[in-house]
C-alpha cells in the first residue's frame, strides 16, 4: 500500500541555519502531498501542500517540491527561528477521507 | 470561530471502564475524522464520517464506536477501555473527503488507561 517515510528526528539547529527535511513516498495513483506542523501542546495544523508533480508549495518561508521523479517532498527553509521549533509531519494524500501520515520529525532550534 | 474543538483535554480511565470522547466543528465542514497518535508512528486513522449520517472505519478501528450525531458533531466512543487505548487522540474535519482536501486538527485528548 502507499506509504510515506521521512527522516528521523530530533532535528536540533542554530538560528538561521539551512533546514532540510527529508521525506519520501510510495504510491501507486497521483497523491496530493503534505506537510503539517504540530507546535507543543496542539494540534496539527497545515504548513503547505503540493496536487501535481513539479508543485511547489510554499508558506512562512518553508518550501516543498512536488518530485515524482524521485518521489519524494523535501521541506526546506532558508533560515530557522527558533519559534520554529515544532514537530513535522510529512502526509499523502491517497484517496478520498484518507491522509496517511509519516511518523514526524521533532525539530529544535537553538537561539 | 473556534475552529475544531475537543473534550474532555485530558482523562485517566481504569481498564473496562468507557468513555466517549467529544468532537464539534464550526466551519461547515462536510467530513470528520478521529486519529489517535502514539509515539513514532504518526498518526492512524480510527474512523471517519464523509457527510452527515455515515461512517466508515479507518486503520485501526477495533475497540471504538462513532456517532456523527450532526453535521457539526463527531463522538469516539470507547466500550472498554485497555491499555492498548493510551493515546492522544484528535479529531479533524475537512470541507469535502478529496484527496486535495486540508484537514482541520482539534487540540487533541490525551486519555491515559490503567
């Protein structure tokens, strides 16, 4: 079945430093792809989205690129603040009602 | 607007007891879902509702009910609990069930079984 896996945590930079995280997927149709942001003590809350190969999604200087070549929607951000500091979910989007979700990727960043 | 909220936030339950755990939107919103998130393994979906008056199960439905009571509410509902059920469990509703949808999170329950 389709799946998604993504790089495990934690995740601890500078402030300012260069953020990748990785993650890549299995699928056997044309998954939207997602990554959700979870900050201590809430709930998920979409960080951006990709529905087509060669998308980008883009929010609060984070950015991901939809790569059906190498399936996979590395998130990436040019410079970290520290109130970045949350869990990352990479998501796929597989079928109508179902989300299936990677196991997260806790980061840190330190002032 | 309050978006997605929950009840009760936290809750300790001995092993057999039961409980119902509550969810309501109010965004209009068509399609409601509960997850339960444990450690490193994301999130898995239990049971979900795509319109008002259905539901279907998810990955890990055994040992829970649901009501979509509304279109505003959606119940998890836990017979007899066991330890196994030590999560923390979210509800989230989306506008339609595509797969391009954006799901909407509550804050989440953290329900702990002795």
């Amino acid at each position: 079945g389709d799946s998604v896996t993504q790089m495990e945590g934690p995740v601890t930079l500078s402030e300012e430093a260069f953020l990748t995280i990785n993650c890549t997927y299995t699928a056997t149709g044309y998954p939207s792809l997602f990554w959700y942001v979870q900050y201590p003590g809430e709930g998920l809350q979409l960080l951006l989205k990709a529905t087509k190969a060669d998308d980008k999604g883009s929010n609060k200087g984070f950015e991901a690129t939809y790569r059906k070549e190498t399936t996979s929607f590395h998130l990436e951000k040019g410079s970290v603040q520290v109130s970045d500091s949350a869990v990352y979910f990479c998501a796929l989007g597989e079928s109508a009602s179902k989300i299936i979700f990677g196991s997260g990727t806790r980061l840190s960043i330190r002032p | 607007n309050a978006g997605v909220t929950q009840t009760p936030k936290f809750q300790v339950l001995k092993t057999g007891q039961s409980m119902t755990l509550q969810c309501a939107q109010d965004m209009n919103h068509n399609s409601m879902y509960w997850y339960r998130q444990d450690p490193g393994m994301g999130l898995r979906l239990i049971y979900y509702s795509a319109s008002e008056g259905t539901t279907d199960k998810g990955e890990v439905p055994n040992g829970y009910n649901v009501s979509r009571l509304n279109k505003r509410e959606f119940s998890l509902r836990l017979e007899s609990a066991a330890p196994s059920q030590t999560s923390v469990y979210f509800c989230a509703s989306s506008e339609g069930g595509g797969l391009k949808e954006t799901q909407y999170f509550g804050p989440g329950t953290r329900l702990l079984v002795l």
